[in-house]
C-alpha cells in the first residue's frame, strides 16, 4: 500500500532504482509535497535490555518478550517475538513500559498473561492478555501491585500460578492463581517472602519448583515446590544462593534448568538441572555470566531460550540470543557486533534490505569484515568478508551496494568494492585517492555515485568523483570548501545532491548548504543547522524532504547533538519527532530509507554517554509517520479504548452522533458485544426473556438495541443468539 503523502515522483524513482532499468524509467522532476505528517521514533530491533519478561506462545510458536530496561534511557513498552532465527517487533500497543514484572502463557485460553511490574517509582498491579495480535487489559483487581511477580502456568490444573514479588510493604509472600478470567488467592504460607526469584512448572511430576530470592537483604538458595494446594520445601543444597537467575523448563531432557543469576559479588554463568530430588551442574560452557535475563521453553522446538540480561557492569547488556537442546547451549543470534560508529550503510532495493559495512566497535576495534542487514523487523549478520573500514562511503550504485575508501589496517584506502548479498569482491584500484569519512549519494536521475570530500593522507579533499558502476571518473575540483565528515543525500523530486556541513582540515566547524546538479555546485543556505559534523542525511520519499540527524560540536563537552532537521528544497525547518522513547543524541551515525516501510532508519553512532563515548549496540532506530492505532473491527475507535474489539460499534458504525460505543449498563462491555442483559456474565435464556419484554421497543439507548438501529428486532435477536452461552466482550474497557 503506498504511504499516505508520498510524492509520485519519489515513488517512480524508487521503482526505477528496484527495477534496474536503464532507459525510460528517469524519476520526473516535481514540486515539495507537503509533509503528511510529524514523524515518530521507533526502536527497530531488541538489542540490549534487562529486566525484561517472556513467555512461550504455543499457539503461534513464538517466544514473547516485553518491556525492560534498554543499554540507554528509560524503561520500554515494546513487543517483540522470537521465531527461532530472529527478533522481530510487534506493533502493538499494550501495557505501559515498565521492568522487574511477570509473564506465562495460559494455554487454556491461549494467551500470554503480563501482570504487574515497575515503572519510576510506582508498582504496577494490571493484568494484560497477548492473543498474537494485540494486548488487552484484562483485570482490575487481583494481587496487590509489585514488582518482580514470580509466574508459571500450571498445566494439570489449566491456571497461571503467581508467586511473591516486592511492593509497597516489601517482599512478598502470598500465592495466586489466574483461571483466564479472575485472579483468586490461593495460599499465604508456603515460602518465605522473597523478591528476584525464580519459578517454572515441571509438568511430568506436575509440581512449580521456586528457587533463590531475595528476602530482607538475604540471599536464597532453597528451592520449594507448589502441587496446586500447598507448597513443600524441597532442597537447601544445589546452586549456590543468588537472585537475578532465571528457570525453565527443558523439555528434551526433562528437567527444570537454572542459569545464571548474581549474589552480590559474582555473576553467574553456571548452568543447573532439578529432576525433582536433586540439583545437578549440568554445562561449563556456553552463554556469558549474567543476571535479569529470560529463560523460555519452547514446547514446538523442544529448546529452552534464553536472551538479554545485564552482564559486567550496568551499563554492559547483552545482544547473544542461546537455545539449549537438552544437554548443551548453542548460540541461535550473535550481535554483538552490531553496535559501531564511523560505518556505511545503504539500502539495497533489489534485495530489499538495508546493509551495514565497516565502523568502529564498542571497544574501540575495527569491525573486521562483518555485514550485517536490516529487513525491516530483524537484525542479522550476513557476511564476514567485508573490508575492515572506518569511516568508508557506501552506497547503492544501481546494480550492489559498492564501499569507498575508509582507513584499513594499514592505512587509508581507495579502493572500491561490491557486495552482491552473498560476498563482497574487489571491483577498482583507480579512481579517487586514499580517503576517510568522505561523503556519497546515488543520483538516480543519471544512476551515478556522486562523492565528495574527505580525510586523505595529511590533507582535507575538495574534490568531486562520479561512479558509473563500473569507473570512477573527476567530475569537479571546485564547489564546497574542502571538508571531511560531511553529510550529502539525493534529493529525488528535486533531481539535485545536497550537502552539508563537515569540519576543515583547521576544525572550522560548517554549517552551509550545497547542491550538485551533475556539473555544478551551488550554494543555496546559509541559515539551517548549527555548523556541526558527524551527522548524517537520507531522503525521506513519503514525506518528500531531506532529513538531517544528529552530528557533533567539538566544545569542552564534545556534545553530540539530538536535534532533527528537514530540508524542502529551499530552506532548512527543525522538527520534533514524535514516540514514547527516541535514540540518544548522536553522532558518526548513518540514516537510510527504507521505501518497503516508509521510514528513515538510524543505525549505530557514539553519544559519549557510553564507555569509550560509545553507544551499545542497539542503537536502530526508525524515524516515520506513526500508523493508526491499532484497531481489529475497523470501526473507527482504537483497540485501547474500544468497549467491543471484536464487533465494529465505534465512531463509523453508527454514524448517528451520540450512538458510539453504547454502554447502556455502564458494565464496560459496548451493547454491540454484551447480550448479556441481565449482568450475570453468560448470555442464557434469562437474557432471551429481557430481549422479548423490550422487543419493538424504540428509543436512543436501550440496552437490548444491540445493533445500534434504534428498535429492538430480530438483527438484535440474531447478535444474542449468536453468542448464547457465551460471555460480552471482549472490552478494553471491562473491569
């Protein structure tokens, strides 16, 4: 579906560039169409985080995670599933961001359970329901509010089990239990109050085994199990005592697994097995040591998963996804990678996907020779031939991504090579010499790379080189002053190459703004951005603009700047980008379109706020006009304030004013999905009574008018007989 606002003329380029043609596919010149819309910041994959919580969803095959603490910033709110090759995000919207709350999966009602948690300073006591699709607030009342609620589903008796956590009154101590539609208390003895512990449900000996904690400042080491009545201490002995572990269930072998966790002093990286008499230390080798992590079975694929968590140091995540098979780990998603600054990266129309080459790690190392790609959902490592560059060009340059450039092991280079999605190979020696952090864009109009500037051997270059796919070519020596760590893009309906900004070879920071034409440079702004470099350019085709992100200004402070700035063609406008959350200010970042989901992607960058001044490796970050809220009956009234999800009763249907959303009751079901009129919570032939004493009846807002058409008849008869022994909703809104 074509993006709301996007120029045609963006568009056609866009399929020219896919399509490969080379005659009669030339992008036509058109005016600026206004922007549609204010974009928004999207975290675009997982990355680092901890405090987080998962489940198995065994009806879609699929691990669910939510929320957690990222490397930087605050808690977030997002979804994101696990397939057994890669994390993606779900769109939808659910629970607020927090960290520190409980998950399991009710297999009975095939849902994802979320319960409690923490954000700032205040517990949180809401229960949530995953179907796949959608989060939906489920219950009001239930267990007080906490953090760090131990959960498990129990599968002999079909109720996700609760226990512990810690809340206002410190730890806790009480047991509860979930039948799909109600929390019940079930016990308040058992073990200790404790906090950070750990739970799973053994479904051969039909028993939720607890271990470790945190009770009062001490650590735990006992481990308790609950048959569904009452619990029973089990073991003293077995790992040593900790909190932070996490346990699963290991289908394969049969047992309960245990790893990892952290008692004050050590992180472990220790994995255990319960069989229910004993512990056993059953592997001395695989994931890093590290604490608030997840720990999923996965009953399809007989594996146990295990990501995130914090590892040395609060500030040191981990991006390594692991699976055991029962008797040993083996790493499903390295990225560790991942994060760096001073790379390239580029968008490949013919293979969809955004590639990323070259930069510095976290540690400060040349990234040697790894690629990674971005397909709009998913991270992953491709290649591990690339050359090892910092600050190298790359670009799409009609037929492959090409790299330019950039300082090798040996020194600065100037050589070009093409990555054709499988391996990169060698494609020229001659052309522009040895440089860094030049700048380079792709003129779709001529299908020519168009590349200026750069660091060279103890000069800073003013000249202009054009890439026909096949040579490098001098096209100018005059234009911009000579500058490095620039920033240019293709403005598409404009047909011109815009630059700006960049530092001298003096540190004179720029702020002047040129276009190329494909002979000439011209300077068209003055005003605009502060002068800064280290910032990064893309076109944005469904907003019609040039957006500029990001860059640095080398004061006391060496401030990396957080600022957002358009260009239409004739002048430069901040903008303020919408989003729960947005990347930290950055610098030595790339921005790339990615046209098969409308939006910029920011990937990498250093903020200083980081060891080294460098950012974690999660640091991608989509940059576009926010969709709709999510709304399943298309009728107009978004999912999180929707009193019927499943039957279109909202502002389009009716269009009559005063007839959206009827709750003629008040009990938070709409009529359009209550047919139960007399509030039992079953829709039974006491209902069908009420409906025939109000039958014919006429008026605004009768309770049995569940159509909405103003008269009780027989369409409302055939809703109520649709849904007999059935109960309302679901609702957003019920209690």
């Amino acid at each position: 579906m074509t993006p709301a606002g996007t120029p045609t003329s963006a568009l056609r380029a866009l399929a020219c560039a896919a399509a490969l043609a080379a005659a009669g596919c030339v992008p036509a010149a058109a005016d600026p169409d206004p922007a549609p819309c204010t974009p928004a910041w999207t975290r675009s994959y997982l990355g680092t985080r901890f405090d987080a919580a998962a489940a198995f969803d065994a009806a879609r095959g699929r691990t669910v995670l939510f929320g957690g603490f990222p490397a930087l910033g605050d808690p977030e709110g997002d979804t994101w599933l696990w397939d057994g090759q890669a994390w993606a995000r779900a769109t939808a919207q659910g629970p607020s961001a927090r960290v520190h709350h409980g998950m399991a999966y009710d297999i009975a009602h095939g849902r994802a359970i979320l319960f409690g948690g923490r954000s700032g300073g205040e517990f949180l006591g809401d229960t949530w329901t995953w179907d796949g699709a959608a989060w939906t607030r489920v219950a009001t009342s239930g267990p007080e509010p906490r953090a760090s609620p131990e959960m498990t589903y129990d599968m002999q008796r079909g109720r996700v089990v609760l226990f512990g956590g810690t809340g206002t009154r410190g730890e806790l101590g009480d047991t509860w239990e979930w039948d799909g539609a109600a929390w019940t208390r079930v016990a308040s003895s058992g073990p200790p109050a404790r906090a950070f512990a750990d739970l799973a449900y053994d479904p051969l000996r039909r028993r939720a085994v607890l271990f470790g904690g945190l009770a009062a400042g001490q650590l735990l080491g006992d481990t308790w199990e609950w048959d569904g009545v009452t619990w029973a201490l089990a073991a003293t002995d077995g790992p040593p005592a900790r909190a932070f572990s996490a346990l699963a269930y290991d289908v394969r072998g049969g047992r309960t697994l245990l790893f990892g966790g952290f008692d004050d002093t050590t992180l472990f990286g220790d994995t255990w097995a319960w069989n229910g008499e004993r512990w056993t230390r059953v592997a001395e080798t695989g994931p890093a040591p590290r604490a608030e992590h997840v720990l999923v079975s996965d009953w399809i694929r007989g594996r146990v998963v295990l990501a995130t968590g914090a590892s040395v140091g609060e500030l040191d995540r981990t991006t390594d996804t692991w699976e055991w098979n029962g008797s040993a780990w083996a790493l499903a998603q390295d990225l560790r990678n991942a994060g760096r600054h001073q790379l390239g990266a580029a968008f490949d129309p013919l293979r969809r996907r955004i590639v990323i080459a070259g930069g510095i790690g976290s540690e400060g190392e040349f990234q040697s020779g790894e690629t990674f790609e971005l397909d709009g959902s998913a991270l992953r490592r491709t290649a591990t031939d690339a050359p090892s560059r910092i600050g190298p060009a790359v670009v799409f340059d009609g037929a492959r991504i090409v790299l330019f450039g950039g300082l090798s092991l040996v020194g600065l280079a100037g050589d070009t090579w093409g990555f054709d999605g499988v391996r990169w190979s060698a494609l020229a020696s001659a052309g522009p010499s040895a440089r860094q952090d030049a700048a380079a864009a792709f003129d779709l109009r001529r299908r020519r790379v168009v590349l200026f500037g750069g660091l060279g051997p103890g000069a800073v270059k003013d000249d202009t080189w054009e890439w026909n796919g096949s040579a490098w070519s001098l096209t100018a020596t005059s234009g911009p002053a000579a500058r490095t760590r620039h920033a240019m893009a293709y403005d598409v309906a404009r047909r011109r190459t815009l630059l700006f900004g960049g530092v001298t070879a003096t540190g004179t920071l720029l702020g002047d703004t040129w276009e190329w034409d494909g002979s000439t440079w011209l300077p068209v702004a003055t005003g605009g951005p502060r002068a800064r470099y280290g910032h990064a350019m893309a076109y944005d085709a469904s907003r019609g603009r040039i957006v500029l992100t990001g860059g640095v200004v080398p004061d006391a402070a060496g401030e990396s700047l957080g600022d957002a700035w358009e260009w239409d063609g004739a002048r430069w406008s901040e903008i303020t980008p919408g989003g729960a959350t947005a990347p930290e200010p950055m610098q030595s970042h790339a921005l790339v379109y990615d046209p098969g989901h409308a939006t910029l992607v920011s990937i990498g960058g250093t903020s200083g706020l980081y060891p080294n001044g460098l950012l974690a490796p999660d640091q991608v970050w989509s940059l576009g006009c926010a969709p709709p809220p999510a709304d399943r009956d298309a009728d107009g009234e978004a999912d999180a304030t929707d009193n019927c999800l499943d039957v279109a009763n909202g502002p389009l249907l009716p269009a009559t004013p005063g007839r959206s959303q009827r709750d003629t009751d008040g009990d938070g079901y709409g009529n359009a999905c209550d047919a139960d009129l007399n509030g039992d919570g079953v829709v039974n032939f006491s209902d069908l009574a009420a409906m025939k004493t109000a039958f014919f009846r006429t008026g605004a807002d009768l309770a049995a008018d569940l159509s909405g058409d103003g008269v009780v008849n027989f369409a409302d008869l055939a809703i109520l007989k649709a849904r007999f022994f059935g109960t309302p909703g679901p609702s957003a809104l019920a209690p």
